[in-house]
C-alpha cells in the first residue's frame, strides 16, 4: 500500500512527512546510484543493439497517473503488464530517473490509462519531460484512489501501490487493482520498432 512507497522515498533520503512531501518541488528528491555493474565490469550487450532486438516485441501503450500535493501527474509507459489474478495484481516499470515517479510515490496510487488507436498524440504529450502533460487533456477522478482517469480510453485500472523492486536502472513497481473498468469497442494504440502502430484483424 502506500506504506510501500513511503518506504522507497525513505530510501532515497527523500522528506516523507506531511510538509515536506506538501513543499518538496518533484525534481528535487535525490538520485539513486544508477550503477548496475561494478567498475571494471563490461556490459554483456551494447545499449544499442539490446534496443534495436527488444524493439522487436510490439506491446500495448499505456499513461500511468497520479495525483499529489501538486495536482496531477503522469507518464507515457509501454512496460505494463497483469501480474496476478488473485489477488489483483498489475506492474509496470519506470526508470529510476524519472521526476514523475517519485510524485506517484508520494500519492500511494496510480491509474493506467490504455491508450486507443486514434491516441498517439496524447501518448507523446505525456511522454515529454517537465511540460505540462494535462494541458487540454480531460480527465476525472478514479473511482477508487481519485487518480486522473483520462477521457475516452479504452480501459483503465485503478490501483495502489503494492510493493517497489529495483531492476538496475528502472524499478518495478506492482499495484493491487481496486478499481477497473473497459469499453466495448476500441481498438489498441500498439508500439513496434519506435512507431506507432494499430492492430488489423
């Protein structure tokens, strides 16, 4: 729950009370050592080719919200999936230099927002740092954690956050689904080799 992400921010060294988590700008909480390897430790694969090979696997586009002291936040993410049934379990992946991450920290909940095919536009608005991403972009509240829910996605799910893994340089963070709901119709937004794509039957 949000005692989980209380306690990653403690990690960082970031100001969990109320005030400062009130005052605290969301770029100012501390870097986490990004090092994954140790000196002297080449990398099994080059950057370059480990993201030219997994851009191979197409997968579905997603904007996960948050609201805190601040007001909304959100960001552009592709690395969503279902992890459990029982209990109701989703994850997504965010880099740990992300500015919008600590924010959801903060707020102990998230909404993912699936995107539709017509929705590359607002994918890439959310997906640029330090604009305003909620510049006429509709939204209510989530019924369940009050997070931004965004106007006309196909699918949405609700949730808290549940527990925080490192993974190298982005973290693994897993939601319990309080809340969840899709439309009838809608085709998916799908991302292949660094374009965006719509699914044919």
């Amino acid at each position: 729950m949000a005692a989980t992400a209380v306690r990653y921010l403690r990690s960082v060294g970031a100001d969990t009370t109320a005030a400062g988590a009130e005052h605290a700008p969301p770029g100012a909480l501390p870097r986490p050592d990004l090092r994954a390897v140790r000196d002297g430790e080449r990398l099994p694969v080059d950057p370059a080719e480990f993201r030219r090979v997994l851009g191979h696997f197409a997968s579905g586009v997603t904007v996960v919200t948050a609201r805190d002291a601040d007001g909304p936040a959100g960001f552009a993410c592709q690395s969503f999936a279902s992890l459990s049934l029982d209990p109701p379990l989703v994850a997504f992946m965010v880099a740990r230099t992300s500015t919008t991450w600590p924010r959801i920290a903060r707020a102990g909940a998230f909404c993912v927002n699936v995107l539709g095919a017509e929705q590359a536009p607002l994918c890439r608005g959310f997906a640029v740092s330090g604009a305003n991403k909620f510049a006429g972009v509709a939204y209510e509240d989530a019924p369940a954690t009050g997070s931004p829910l965004l106007g006309s996605v196909p699918a949405w799910i609700d949730c808290r956050v549940h527990a925080v893994h490192t993974g190298g340089d982005h973290l693994i963070v897993v939601g319990r689904v309080e809340a969840l709901g899709a439309v009838a119709e809608g085709e998916p937004l799908l991302f292949h080799r660094g374009v965006f794509g719509r699914f044919t039957r």
